[in-house]
C-alpha cells in the first residue's frame, strides 16, 4: 500500500508533468517509486523528501581532484605536448615564482587553434585559467610567492584538440593588484532592457511572492528578506556589501544581481567568471519565473528564500571569480552529491569541475580573500538575524539547488563563450 506522502508525490506530479522543467518531474518519479517500495518516511517528511530528492554521493568521485600525471619541466621556454579528448590534459612545471611575477603563456600560433590553459600553486589551487589561441594568451601577475608554478593545457570547449606549441615568459617586479571591495546591488523592482551574458536583453515587472505560486502571495517581503538573508550570510567574511532596490542603490561601481523574468531551462545567468574581481559592474540574472516549478514541493517561504538566495549567491561567485567545483562543501559545487552545510562555511577548498580543468583544486576563500579581501566592519554585515530554519533543512535545501545548477546555470553550461 502505497504511503501518504507517495499518493501526495503522485498527485503532484501529475498536476506538473506538463511543467517544463524535466529533472524536477523526473525527481518526483523517482522519489515516489523509491517511497512504493521501501515504505513511508516518519518524522519529518518534507525534510525526507528533500532528502531523498537530493541524496548523498559518497563516490570518491564526489571528491575527486588530485593529480593524475607528473608534470613536466618547461623546456626553454616551451611548453610542447598534445592533447585530445581521450588523454585530456597535460602539466608543466615552471619552477618557483614571486610576488609580483608576470607569467605569460602565448598560445599556438595556428590560426584557429585554442586550448584550455590553466594556472596552478605549489598545491595546485587555481590562479588563473583562460582559453588560449594565437591572439589571446593567459597573462597572471602572482599575488603570492609559491614553490611551484605548473600549467595545464586541456582541449578547449567545442574543438578536438591536437598539437601544441605555446611560449611562457616572465617579467618580475610587477605591481602586485590589490584585492577589489564588491558592492552588490540585488534588484527586486523590475528592470527594462537587461542584457546579461550574451543573452537577448528581457525586461521584467518587480518582484512579487505569487510569481513563484499562489501560496506565495502575501509573501513578498518575507521572500525578498529571505533572499538578502541568504546572500549576505554566505558572503559575511569578504568585503563585500550587499544593497537592495529597497533602498538606493551603492554609489560607485557595484554589479547588479536582478530578481526577474522566467527562462524555459535557466535558474540563474552571470555576464562571466571575473577571475579576481576586475570588473566590478557586471551583471548577473536570477529567472524567478522558473522557480515555481517547485511549488509543488510545499517549501516553506524561508526555504523557498533560502533557495533562491543560494542561486543568487552562486551566480554572484562567478561575478568575483569562482568557477565550478565538485565538492559538496563547497557553495560553487554542481555535483548534487551530500552538503552537510555547516553555520559558518559557504567556501572551501575544492576539486575543479571537469568542465572547467579535469585536474587541480579551487582554494574559494583564497581567491576570494586576494581578489575581492576580507570582510571590513563584519559585525555591521548582517543587520537582521539569520533564517531560523534548522541546519538540516538548511543542508537540504543546499544540497537541491547544487543538484539543480549543473543544468540551470547559463554560466555552468556556457562556460567559455
């Protein structure tokens, strides 16, 4: 006999199977066939059913990022190898490096060639990445000293790869770029004409509760509180300061996080991945309208907040420089695997995305702390407390949106363009 909550499943579903949004319907299939078959969650459902929507990968792959190849030393200059889909990457040694050091990786000078170069520590943390071709190098000037400079070189997205033959140089006593305060604008009041990336430019009304479901309605304000919550705990260690449209916007440069619009596969758009945070009027969209495919789920408008507000802060890590990672301790995770968030953790360090580089780490609070710098005045960050929802309902609804940003992030699936 089928249990309460799997009739509600199948109820549900039947009234969103014609809803767009594939992988939320195929997830309460899913669930609803798992709960038939090994009986009726006690306790908590809702918190059972998130969990079971958003279920814990214990694979090593799920944490997966440690070299594979040993490196080898740069040979005068030249960085000389091939790569194709099936070797896919090589790595190179360049020896020491100093603060203040210019490294140049020149690309191949095949017209049309390119290939995905990448920049790593003595850890192999990512410094910098870049497509390189012929007309367009990765230049990095090191903010720290570092035993080891290695370079990695990956087929690039959409090409096959082959031969290559790039140049490095280095040129020393550069000034080192300080880290970039980030003011942040999240617009909840409509916007007309809004190109974000290299999409078409949408205007959209204001921000209202029933955009995401009749039951949201009357929760506006408790929403748009939930949201800000959400972003400014995730970001309370870094100078960055969070306005909304609530208020006047910050003078000066600030990027623009927008709370509008619908898009048939999206949750989120950023413009890019601005590798330490040097530029800092970028623009990135939240789809509000594709969140209520999820209002069959019954979330609570806390939740349904913090959900939204995590998807506002994942897009606003690639405005400050992160890429993805597969790690689920990490906010920049995609890999849908177990969070068990912790109150004062939204970044670690974490295995890159294959996507991004198959190989290497991403050191979030490090490359937040040199490109964007540690929070100043942090007990003026957060003015209101934080959601008073329990750490597990937090983690689930965490681990649902991780689980959803591989294929509704325009810039997770768009990396390079």
């Amino acid at each position: 006999m089928q249990c309460d909550v799997t009739t509600k499943l199948v109820r549900r579903f039947r009234g969103m199977h014609q809803r767009r949004n594939r992988h939320v319907t195929a997830w309460f299939m899913a669930v609803a066939a798992a709960l038939a078959s090994g009986g009726c969650p006690t306790d908590n459902p809702a918190a059972s059913l998130l969990d079971a929507l958003t279920g814990a990968d214990s694979s090593a792959d799920a944490v997966a990022g440690a070299v594979v190849d040993t490196p080898r030393a740069a040979a005068n200059g030249r960085l000389v190898g091939n790569v194709s889909p099936s070797t896919r990457y090589e790595t190179f040694s360049l020896g020491s490096g100093s603060a203040g050091d210019e490294l140049t990786v020149a690309g191949p000078d095949e017209e049309g060639s390119a290939f995905t170069v990448v920049m790593f520590d003595e850890d192999f943390d990512l410094v910098r990445r870049a497509v390189v071709s012929g007309g367009a190098p990765l230049v990095h000037v090191l903010r720290e000293a570092t035993s080891q400079v290695y370079v990695g070189v990956a087929v690039a997205s959409g090409t096959t790869g082959g031969s290559f033959d790039m140049r490095v140089s280095r040129r020393t006593g550069v000034a080192v770029p300080s880290p970039r305060g980030q003011s942040v604008y999240l617009n909840f009041a409509g916007g007309q004409g809004v190109q974000v990336h290299t999409r078409p430019a949408v205007s959209f009304s204001a921000f209202r509760g029933d955009m995401l479901g009749d039951a949201y309605a009357d929760a506006t304000a408790s929403l748009k509180r939930a949201i800000l919550e959400a972003v400014a705990l995730d970001y309370r260690n870094y100078d960055v300061t969070i306005y909304t449209s609530d208020g006047p916007p910050p003078s000066g440069a600030y990027s623009t996080v927008h709370f509008g619009g619908d898009d048939e596969g999206l949750l989120g758009l950023a413009d890019s991945v601005d590798q330490y945070n040097e530029r800092p009027g970028e623009d990135a969209i939240i789809y509000v309208g594709s969140f209520a495919n999820f209002a069959t789920m019954g979330l609570s408008v806390d939740e349904l907040g913090l959900m939204i507000g995590n998807v506002a802060s994942h897009e606003l890590g690639h405005l400050l420089g992160l890429y993805h990672t597969k790690d689920p301790d990490d906010l920049m995770d995609t890999t849908g695997s177990a969070w068990d968030l912790a109150e004062d953790q939204a970044f670690s360090r974490a295995a890159l995305e294959a996507a991004v580089f198959p190989t290497g780490m991403e050191n979030s609070p490090e490359l937040l702390r040199l490109g964007v710098g540690p929070a100043k005045n942090a007990s003026l960050k957060l003015k209101t407390p934080p959601l008073g929802l329990k750490m597990e309902r937090r983690a689930a609804i965490r681990r649902l949106v991780n689980s959803e940003m591989p294929h509704s992030c325009g810039t997770c699936l768009h990396l390079d363009d």
